[in-house]
C-alpha cells in the first residue's frame, strides 16, 4: 500500500512538473517600452521606407559623379552588299562587305559646372535624408508610447472596472439580506442588480477595448502572438538639463536648435538656391571632347581604305533660342527656393506653438496629479465609511450608490492622469527633438552594461 502511495506521488509531480514546462513554453512575452522602442526600430515599415529614400539618394549621389567621368564605348559594324562594283579602270568602288570597330572615349561638360553643382546637390541630399530619417524614427517611437500608455490605461481601466463589479456585487448580496430579514424595500435590491449589471457590462467593454489597443500596439511595433506589458517606474521628473521657472525659452531654444524637422529644410533652403544656379547653368555652352580610335575592313578592298585612323575632335554648342525652355525652369527654381524659405518659417513657428502647447500641458498634468490622488484617498475613504453605515442601517442604497460612482470617476481620472503626465513629459522630449538621443543613449548604455558583465 505504501509502494502505491509512493507511485502515485511520484505520477502526480511529474504531471505538475509537465504542466508547467507547457505553460513556461507557452507564457505571453513581456515587454517594457525600452523593449518596445528596440523592436520597432527594428521592424518599423516606416522607417524602412525612410531608409530606402536614403539609400535612394546614396544612389543618386553616384550617377551625379559618374557624369564627371568621361565616357568609354566601343562599337562596331558589319556591312553586306549585293556584289562588288568597279570603275572601268577596275578599280573596286564597292566590296562585298565591309567591318568596322573601334573605341570612343568622350566627355561633355558645361562652361558654367553644372555638373558640379548637380553633384553638390545630390550630397546634400543625402544629409536631409538622414535628418528626415531621424524626424521619422523619432516620430515613430512616439506613436510607439502613445499605444504602450493607452495600453497601459485600459488595462487599468479593467482592473477599475473589476473592482468595482466585486463592490456591487457585495452591495447586492447585503440589500439581499436586508430585504430577507425586512429591514429594506425590494426597490433597494432591484437597484443594486440594476448598478451590478451595468457594471457588469462596462467590464466586457472595458476587456475588448483592452484586447483592440493590445492589437493596435502590436501592429504598430510589429509584435506576433499574445504579449504583456512591463511597466518600468521612471518617477515624476521634469525633462534633465530643464527648471520649470525658465524652461520655456530654453525648450524652445533647443527645438529649434535639435529638431530634425527644421534641420532638413534647412538643408533644402541650400539645395533650392544651388538648384537655381544649376538651372541658370543652362544660359552657358557646352563643351564636348571626344577622342576615337577606329578599324576598318572590306573584301575585296577598295582603293580609299584606311585600316586605322585615331583622332581628336572638340564640339561647342549653345542653343540660341529654344522657346523659352531655359527662363521658365530658372524662373520655377526660384519659385521654389521661395517656397523653401516659407515652408522653413512656418515649421519655426510652428515648432514654438508644439513646444508652448507640450509645455503647457506638462504643468496641467503635474498640477492636476496632486489634486487627482487626493481625491481618491478621499473617495475611498468615503465608500468604505458608507458601506459601513448601510451595514447599520445608517445610509441607504442612493448613498452607496453615489459613493461608489464617486470612487470609479476618481479612480479612472487619476489613471488617466498619470498616463497623460508620462505621456506629456515624452512630449516634451518629441517637441525639441531629444527623445530619439535619449533612446539610443539609455540602449547604449544597457548594451555597456552588459558587455562588461559579461
């Protein structure tokens, strides 16, 4: 009987044992927003995009240089005639057929360095796209701790939403009892079932929204399977290098020194001027040079035959009149350049606008922290007295009811409260273009940390 015992044990754990190697195999992944950030660096199609409008000018770069290299061809003919013809002295004027080949080495450039300047553009090409990849990364992770806090709050908003289902479900269990014994109409339970249900409703609307935003983040991030979020505490601090006294002139300062934006019309303001010199490049001549070394055979050979001949040629063109092609596309570059130097004061003030608006809204939030956490204490403090009373008799069902509405606002304001600050402080850093550094900085510094742990 005890060897049974004994087996049967030893069967047991080793079920448990299995049960839980599945479930370990099977558990959601849990990621942080520093995970987060990481992963959709990686997998944004975003940034993909943006990285490939880099590679584009990279590109472009190149076939602006190889116009500043000459040109090597080679060809070559084969002719077939009918038959050969000669002159009545016997001469051949006609062969059979004839071939030809050779090589071609030229090289055509403009008096005014067009080229040149259709090369400096192309460089500076590359940098804006390195400015609009940074403007689109840092976006992007952005968008990535919006969806991560509504994530966050909605699941709060379910745990809200749960606790307050199990206080109303309490709530009708004693006005249940109370009816039994007397002491209460039937209207109060019916009141309660009333609040419960609708509570009860709220939950599964609370979970779906829950199961939407989850879907929502994962598309954004780029995340496959079921997952949970890991809330990392950072603490209530003002953005580093700032005081709140004098912290708007100085974030505006540094937007409009760190803005990835702003330093990407920058660079197309210099593009737009060189693109009108490049466009005036079109009044001057060009100059063609060419060298060709070339072989000729025929059967049977005529008397002008010249088996090979190398020579040099030089060419200067210049269109005298061409419709008034060249004066529209300089009068359209300076249209242009115009419209670079708009664009680049408008973002200016609109960057101060982002900044005041981000600033603003940080200081509600913290403002209203306080406040919010204060009236929960508050509201709980509230319930839990009146829910005592009604136990006694001393309060009925209405002022339970309108203390438990009290505690879910408060409870639901001061969560989305705290997101709205988090998320106000990120704002900030978005605003005058820190967030992206700030990234970067934290993951360089885990990576450290972990190359000399190991």
């Amino acid at each position: 009987m005890t060897r049974l015992k004994f087996l049967l044990v030893t069967h047991l754990l080793a079920v448990l044992l299995a049960v839980l190697t599945v479930n370990s195999l099977y558990a959601a992944e849990e990621y942080s927003l520093p995970d987060l950030y990481k992963i959709a660096l990686e997998r944004s199609e975003r940034i993909k995009l943006s990285e490939e409008d880099m590679y584009i000018s990279e590109r472009a770069k190149d076939k602006a240089v190889s116009v500043l290299f000459p040109r090597l061809s080679t060809f070559g003919n084969f002719t077939g005639y009918s038959e050969d013809k000669r002159s009545s002295a016997g001469a051949v004027i006609q062969p059979d057929y004839s071939t030809s080949w050779g090589l071609r080495l030229d090289q055509s450039l403009s008096i005014s360095g067009r080229e040149f300047d259709a090369f400096k553009i192309s460089k500076d090409n590359i940098e804006k796209s390195k400015y609009d990849l940074y403007a689109v990364r840092e976006e992007y992770l952005f968008g990535v701790s919006f969806a991560y806090y509504d994530v966050l709050r909605v699941k709060k908003a379910v745990d809200i939403a749960k606790a307050n289902v199990e206080r109303l479900t309490k709530h009708r269990d004693a006005a249940a009892i109370r009816v039994k014994v007397g002491e209460v109409t039937k209207t109060v339970l019916l009141r309660a079932e009333a609040e419960l249900s609708g509570a009860q409703s709220e939950l599964v609307r609370a979970e779906n929204n829950l199961s939407f935003t989850k879907a929502v983040l994962a598309r954004i991030v780029g995340l496959t399977g079921d997952y949970n979020l890991k809330e990392v505490s950072e603490g209530n601090q003002y953005p580093a290098g700032y005081k709140p006294e004098d912290a708007l002139g100085l974030l505006k300062e540094a937007a409009l020194l760190g803005r990835a934006e702003l330093k990407s019309l920058d660079i197309q303001k210099k593009i737009a001027g060189d693109q009108v010199k490049y466009a005036r490049g079109l009044y001057w001549p060009t100059i063609s040079i060419e060298g060709v070394y070339s072989g000729r055979d025929e059967d049977p050979p005529t008397a002008s035959l010249t088996k090979e001949s190398i020579y040099a040629g030089l060419k200067l063109s210049f269109p005298f009149f061409e419709g008034g092609l060249r004066r529209a596309e300089v009068m359209e570059a300076m249209a242009k350049q115009r419209q670079a130097d708009l664009v680049y004061e408008d973002l200016r003030k609109r960057i101060n606008v982002e900044v005041e608006n981000a600033y603003l809204d940080y200081m509600t939030q913290k403002g209203v922290l306080k406040s919010l956490e204060d009236r929960l204490a508050f509201a709980r403090d509230n319930y839990s007295a009146i829910s005592r009373q009604f136990e006694f008799g001393l309060a009925n069902s209405i002022d339970i009811m309108d203390t438990n509405t009290l505690l879910v606002t408060a409870e639901r304001q001061l969560v989305d409260a705290v997101y709205n600050y988090k998320l106000s402080i990120l704002k900030l850093e978005r605003v005058t273009g820190r967030l992206l550094k700030r990234v970067t900085g934290k993951q360089a510094a885990v990576k450290s940390q972990d190359t000399e742990k190991k």
